[in-house]
C-alpha cells in the first residue's frame, strides 16, 4: 500500500490540530511501535516504510515529544529554565541572552520566565518549570527563603543564581562586586572633581540595591568624603521615576555635580534629565548599557550577558554532579567600561 492510498482528505489533516503517533501509524499502515522506531532515528525498519512513515508525519505535522520521550526512560529533559526580574530591563535580557548562548554550545534549549521581583511568583514559577521536569534552573532570586529547594536538590535538580545570593540556601551563585565596583563609580567622580554626590537606587529591598547603597557608604568613609555632602535616593524601579527623582534633586539641591545610577534603568531616566536640562552634571552607571555613549553618561564595565554566560557555565558543571556538597560562588570584578567616555557638550563631562 503506497502513501497516496492512505493520504486523508485535506479536510481531515486540517483537523488534526495535534497530531499523534497513532495517526501517522494508521496514514502509513504501520503499527505504532514501529512508527515509533522510524520517529527516533532507529535503523531496525527498510528504507520503504521509513520513508512513508516519515512523509505521514509531515503531512499531518506530526512532531516527536522529547520530553515525553525523555521522562520515559526516567531523565530530565534538555531544557533550562531561567527565571528573571523583568524582561523589558536591558540588563536581564542580556542575562539571559549570554545564558542562551552557552547552553545552546551544549544542545540545551532555555525557557525563560519573569518573577518581577515577587516572590510569590517567583515561587510558583519554580514549581512549574520543575514539573516540565527541566534539567536546572538559573534563576536572579527575589524571594527571602529558598531553603525548599533543599528537596529539590535531592531529586537530581540543579540550580544557579545570578546577579543576587540566596537566602537561606547554599547554592552555586554568579555575582558581582558590588562594593568594589560603587567604590570604583565614586573614585571616577571624585576625579571629576564633584563636591556633591548623589546615588539613586532601586527598591532597597532587592539585594543589589542595599548592597551597593553599603556600598557607597562605606567608600565615602574610606574616601574622607563628608556624609553631609552626599545624598541617597532609594525605592526608584523605573527610569520614570529617576527622571522625576533626578529633576527633583536639580531643583532643591542645585549644587550637586555628580550622580552615581545603581542600575542601567535608572540611569537611562537620570541621563534624560541631564540632557533635557542642559545639566553639567556628572553621571556614572553600575551597569552598562546601550545608549549611555549618546546620554554622555560613564559605565562600570557590567555586562550582564557575561554573568548569564557564566551562570550557564557553573550550571553545566553542577549537570555533572548534581549532589556534590560544595558550591561555587563567582564574584565578577568590574572597572569602569573606557568604551564609554563621554562626550563634551551639554548635558555632557568635560
């Protein structure tokens, strides 16, 4: 019997709007065992019927369930998930863009969720991923507890976290030196000559954002730098609310000169403000970020994709045995990104 004896009528292939293996078996006349065999590549079928269960599959758009495939015989999948802050924010897509490219050297495919720093979501976006049985989880934590991944963990489950630690959880992490780099962003402006230094930073209940906060605090001890000479503005999430932040700071207190944005979407409001102002005002960035050259604004040298790539590394590595005991926490260094030097002009450092 040749494919075109079996070949459906088109009205019917157009109702096969998930077609099964028993459908491609029954349109090729075979049974569904060896269907099964021609789907996954076996050689134990003649060319003849190979070929005419494959073209039944591809009338009907017949695809093979990996995972299904894969849970079968007791495996995890070839699946990553990555679960990030906000997709919208330059800095976690580039995050996830390096994991990608990582995992995909190793034939790993990522799925990519958003908590938007709740932890609750966080949470039963965890759950989920896991139930598709995914061989790891990146995830930029914004939950306080993570201690119920103990369990997890022992069912062969692996996990990194990126740009924050976890709470209450020993884990392989990716971060960066937050300390070392706010300090390095104070230095840049002091030798800007600036007098009056304000930091805006995000909700200071998101770890990045207290750390660095610390962080400024401590440099300007170490520095010599009077306290009363400097201002800290926290609890800003969006570049809206830097650009109305950074306005109201230009209005009641005029004589700062100098600027330090925590994040790359507080920074993009800051810079639209100094620029729609014609402010002399001095600003560095924690993060880099796309735009920062034509805001004239100075960045650290953190790329996000670098600490996605890296995660997906220390995730590869934890494949291989996912029960080891010690755990790798990798603190990037950073310096200030000299691609970035900004422009002279308004709005712009001399």
């Amino acid at each position: 019997m040749s494919i075109k004896d079996l070949n459906p009528t088109q009205e019917a292939v157009n109702v096969m709007a998930h077609p099964t293996l028993a459908d491609v078996a029954a349109i090729s006349g075979v049974s569904i065992k060896t269907a099964s065999r021609v789907m996954n590549g076996s050689t134990q079928v003649s060319g003849g019927t190979a070929e005419r269960v494959k073209k039944a599959a591809n009338l009907v758009g017949y695809r093979s369930n990996r995972i299904a495939r894969e849970l079968r015989v007791g495996s995890l999948s070839n699946l990553v998930g990555m679960i990030i802050s906000d997709l919208s924010n330059p800095f976690y897509a580039g995050l996830a863009a390096g994991a990608e490219e990582r995992l995909a050297e190793e034939g790993l495919d990522l799925i990519l969720a958003t908590a938007r720093d709740d932890g609750e979501r966080e949470r039963n976006l965890i759950e989920s991923l896991l139930e598709r049985r995914v061989r790891g989880l990146i995830i930029v934590p914004s939950g306080e507890d993570y201690s119920h991944l103990h369990l997890e963990r022992k069912r062969g489950f692996s996990f990194v976290f990126a740009d924050r630690v976890a709470p209450y959880l020993d884990a392989d992490s990716v971060t960066v030196d937050n300390r070392g780099g706010m300090t390095v962003c104070l230095d840049y402006l002091l030798s800007q000559n600036c007098k009056k230094i304000a930091v805006i930073a995000d909700n200071i209940n998101i770890w990045t954002a207290s750390e660095r906060v610390e962080a400024f605090k401590q440099a300007i001890l170490s520095r010599r730098v009077d306290s009363k000479n400097t201002h800290i503005v926290t609890n800003i999430h969006t570049s809206e609310e830097a650009a109305s932040a950074m306005m109201s700071l230009l209005k009641e207190n005029p004589d700062i000169d100098g600027i330090i944005a925590t994040n790359d979407v507080i920074a993009l409001g800051v810079g639209q403000t100094i620029n729609a102002n014609s402010s002399n005002v001095k600003v560095v960035s924690f993060d880099l970020f796309a735009t920062a050259n034509l805001l004239g604004i100075k960045t650290l040298d953190h790329d996000p994709r670098r600490i996605g790539r890296v995660s997906a590394e220390l995730l590869i590595r934890r494949f291989e045995n996912p029960f080891e005991t010690s755990y790798t926490s990798e603190i990037l260094k950073i310096e200030l990104n000299e691609s970035t030097l900004p422009q002279k002009g308004v709005g712009k450092s001399d």
